[in-house]
C-alpha cells in the first residue's frame, strides 16, 4: 500500500471515528481531547470540579474544560447547544488583594490566562467581564454561554449554573489509526528494501 492510499484509508478511519462519535451519547473528540457537557442544573464550581475529576473516558481522568484558542471555543460554543451558563476549568488562584482581572489560570495546570481580552494568550470575556459583579473578589470562577451568549463570565460560586464542560485529554481515534497505519506503511516499505 503507498503512502497516499494509507494517508487515504486514515482519513476514512478518522470520519468514520467522529461520525460514530456523534450519534453515540459519548463525548465528543476535538483537537486531540474529548469534550462532554455534563447537564447539572443548581451545581456550584467546586462540585463540578470534584464531578469532572471522577469521571473517566477511555483510561483518561476528566477535568473541567480548558480553552486555550478560538477554535476550541467556537467548538464547545457549539458543543453547548442551546444550554447556557456552564462551568469550565478557570478560576481565579487565592493569594494577595485579588483584583478583578489578577490571578486567573486553569484548574490542569496549563497556566495562567488575562482578566482582559488582549495579549497573546487567549480570552474571550463578554463585554463588561470579568466584573466582580456582587463586590470584591465574589466571582472567582469561570462560565461559558452566560445568558446564551459567546463568551466568558466571571460567577461565584453560586449555583445558579446549567451544568458543566468536561475534558478528557486522550488522542482521537483517527490521530491513533492514521499514526498506527503510517507507522505500517514504514514497516511494509522496510521490508521492501531489505
């Protein structure tokens, strides 16, 4: 088999993977990482950190989401469907006056992100946010989609939350199968030679 028929038998396993992704109630792979929203009406951030870290996917430990690009956060906008105010994986670390923008990172440890839409790193807050809206440092929890729209919110962590996004940090199906089949392709074409 070439290397473009084994790059075209990958591509095949890698739809094939993701269209029984999406008529299965599992979670859902993007970017390498598997994604699910978790319905939990009246959970508080605390809880749905604890919830995520008991679940598992595919050997894979869950964690609330983390969003590091645009485009993992146009997919968990999409992902969300119409459910709104959901809890993912930012939060404000405790330690000195924390001011409405300070101290923000990601509860896996994939660092830290600003109180402000601009910077290289990544943010997407709604207009106005984060704002501490019930006094100094009452909201130290990052939402998604609140009131349906795209973008973040900073919320206490109070429980007037939809649910939660969860995060499975396990390669897709169709990274593993195309890796798998080039790495049969080096060995046929090895065996060729010799």
């Amino acid at each position: 088999m070439t290397l473009k028929a084994c790059l075209r038998v990958g591509a095949a396993v890698a739809v094939l993977s993701a269209s029984a992704l999406t008529t299965e109630a599992v979670p859902v792979a993007f970017g390498g990482h598997y994604y699910e929203v978790v319905s939990s009406p009246g959970i508080d951030w605390l809880s749905a950190e604890a919830a995520a870290e008991a679940l598992t996917f595919l050997g894979a430990q869950g964690h609330l989401a983390t969003i590091t690009s645009l485009e993992e956060d146009q997919f968990l906008d999409a992902l969300r469907g119409s459910t709104t105010d959901l809890w993912v994986g930012g939060f404000q670390s405790p330690g000195g006056t924390l001011g409405v923008g300070d101290n923000w990172t990601w509860v896996n440890g994939e660092g830290s992100f600003p109180g402000n839409n601009l910077g290289p790193v990544y943010a997407n807050w709604l207009p106005g946010e984060p704002n501490d809206f019930y006094g100094a440092a009452s909201e130290q929890y990052l939402t998604i989609a609140h009131g349906g729209a795209f973008g973040w919110n900073d919320e206490g962590a109070i429980n007037n939350v939809s649910g939660f996004v969860v995060e499975y940090n396990v390669p897709e199906p169709g990274t593993l199968s195309l890796i798998g089949l080039g790495l049969a392709g080096l060995a046929a074409r090895r065996r060729r030679k010799a």
